[in-house]
C-alpha cells in the first residue's frame, strides 16, 4: 500500500520544483528573446553605419519608429511561450499527481464534492469491469472527447482482461480498487476474507500496471460490512457518487443519460459500470452523457483531481480565516497601544 504522507511529502517537493522551473523558463525566455532582437538590431545598424551618414540617419529615425512594434512582437512571442509553458507544467502536474489523494482525505468517505469556485468539474467513475468489448469502447470514446475517468475494477474480472486493465493505465486514467469478488451483502464478512477481497485486488493492481491506489468503492455502496472501515483503517478514502446513473437497471441510454444530466452538480461523481453484464447501453449513452454536460459548462477530472481541486479550496479558506485573526489581534494590540 502507497504510504500517503510519504506522497505528500514528494507532492510538495515536485510542485516546488515544477514552480521553479516554471520561473527558470519564463526567466530564461524573455532575456533570450530580447537579446536576439537586440543582436539583430545592432548588426543591421553597423551595415547601415558603414553605408554614409545620411543613409544611417534615415535607418535610425526608421528603427525608432520600429520599436513599439518590435517590443509588441517580443511581448507575443514570449507570452505564447509562458503559455505553452504553463500548460506544459500543469499537464505534468496532472500526471505526476494523478493518484495521489491529499492528506485531508484520507481514511475519509466521499460522496459529493461541493466546490465554491465558478469553474464547473465532475468526475466519471466506472464500476465492475474491466470488461471484454464494453471497457475498451469507453476507452474509445473517452479518448476521443480528451476525457479523463476513474476505473473501479473487480479483481477477478481484472485478472481475466489483464491487457484491458494496462490499457486503462496507459491512456491516462486512474484504476482503483472495488473488491476482488464484490460482495455486496450488509452482513460482516471475516477479517480474512475483508482482508483478502481488498489485498489481493491491490496486489494485482500494482502487478499489473506499477500502480498503488488509496481509492476504494464498496461494492452498491454498502459502509456496514466491514469492508469500507478495514480501507479506512489503511488511510485509502472511501468513494460513493452523487449522481446514479441506475444503468444496471435501466437498459435504456435515453434513461440513464436523462438521470445524470439532472443530477449533475459541480464536484459531482457520476457512478456508470463498464463491466458486471451486458453494458451497450452505457456505451451508447456516454457520448450523449458527456455531450450534455459540456453544455452546461462542466470539465472532467479524475477523482484525485477532483480532490485536490477541494482541498486547495479549503487551504485557500484557511488561510484567509488566519489572516483575518491575526488582523483582529493586531488591531486590538493597536487599540492597547
């Protein structure tokens, strides 16, 4: 299992070295810019110097008159470079912190996450596969629509489609755990058999695709059977969803599409199965999902992302509170005074 504190402690150094180099390319861009232009500059000047006096009068009252649009073209030239750089920055950061969960949500259960910023997310998770045919046509579409989703895999169904489970890896998805055998009854289950229905899933997992995941979805969402407190006793956080698609009941794609659209909500989790059973209807209906929440302005994030948009959130909430408490004593100390 990932020790979490461990990540977060990488988290923090990689970010500090990714705002470095930021700074470190943005620094070095602009000076290489300018004195590209300058050396151009003087060397165009020296021809026109060599030419006769009136010729370099000429040149110089033209090169002045050039200035505001040289400085325009250097100010365009490195600002798309800032950006492609900044974007460069953020797909890494993505991607280096693509499974890991902050600290806030460890050991913690997750349903809804509501998020106060004007920018609209929601996450697509994936339950019961992988599976043959379905999974893979999920895949397809998502890939097409530059669409990011968390898988939660049985076990024995990731053992039996193993390349399917490297492919939801290695086209940028987060895997998660979701039992071995899916055992979705209320009634206490043995230590050993909790322990072997999350342990060998993560085992596999990690065999399979190098990954470790705190991500753990109990089977129908069931947190009384001692399955979700043995994943909290090892500091992975607990997933449910907020908008229930009900696919495994409705056949119908106009059905399902219609429930997720109406219960989609910034921070939302949209709960789909791509594996279980007979899944064309999923598969005919996630276009016209995906299509009807671009309309209402959502982006999609995976649930590590999603989590550490929230916890941003709530830092940036702290520290405005500290701020505001170290104001009022200040201005009470000054009152004293």
């Amino acid at each position: 299992m990932t020790n979490l504190g461990s990540l977060s402690r990488q988290g923090k150094s990689l970010a500090t070295l990714i705002a470095a180099s930021g700074s470190f390319l943005i620094g070095m861009l602009l000076p290489m810019e300018i004195w590209t232009n300058q050396q151009t500059t003087t060397k165009a000047t020296t021809v026109k110097t060599a030419t006769s006096t009136n010729t370099k009068q000429i040149n110089q009252s033209t090169n002045n008159k050039e200035t505001p649009l040289e400085v325009i073209k250097i100010s365009s030239v490195v600002a798309k470079k800032i950006n492609n750089t900044k974007q460069e920055l953020r797909e890494l950061e993505l991607k280096t912190f693509n499974f890991s969960v902050p600290k806030r949500f460890q050991s913690q259960t997750v349903k809804n996450v509501t998020l106060n910023s004007k920018q609209k997310v929601i996450s697509l998770t994936f339950d019961d596969g992988p599976w043959n045919n379905t999974t893979e046509q999920i895949l397809d579409i998502l890939k097409k629509h530059n669409i990011r989703a968390t898988f939660f895999v049985v076990g024995q169904h990731l053992n039996v489609r193993q390349e399917i489970g490297k492919k939801i890896v290695e086209e940028g998805h987060v895997i998660a755990n979701h039992t071995w055998n899916h055992p979705s009854k209320s009634s206490k289950m043995s230590p050993d058999r909790i322990k072997s229905e999350i342990g060998r899933t993560a085992d596999l997992i990690y065999k399979i695709t190098g990954r470790t995941t705190n991500l753990f979805r109990p089977p129908g969402g069931v947190l009384v059977n001692g399955l979700a407190d043995y994943a909290k006793e090892r500091k992975h956080t607990v997933v449910l969803w907020s908008a229930d698609s009900v696919d495994w009941y409705y056949r119908s794609a106009q059905k399902i599409t219609k429930k997720v659209l109406n219960k989609a909500s910034n921070g939302g989790i949209v709960l789909l199965h791509d594996g279980g059973g007979p899944r064309g209807h999923v598969v005919e209906a996630l276009p016209n999902i995906i299509a009807g929440l671009k309309k209402q302005g959502y982006e999609f994030v995976t649930i590590p992302e999603l989590l550490t948009i929230k916890d941003r959130e709530l830092h940036q909430a702290e520290l405005a509170k500290k701020r505001e408490v170290k104001k009022q004593e200040t201005n009470a100390q000054e009152d004293k005074e």
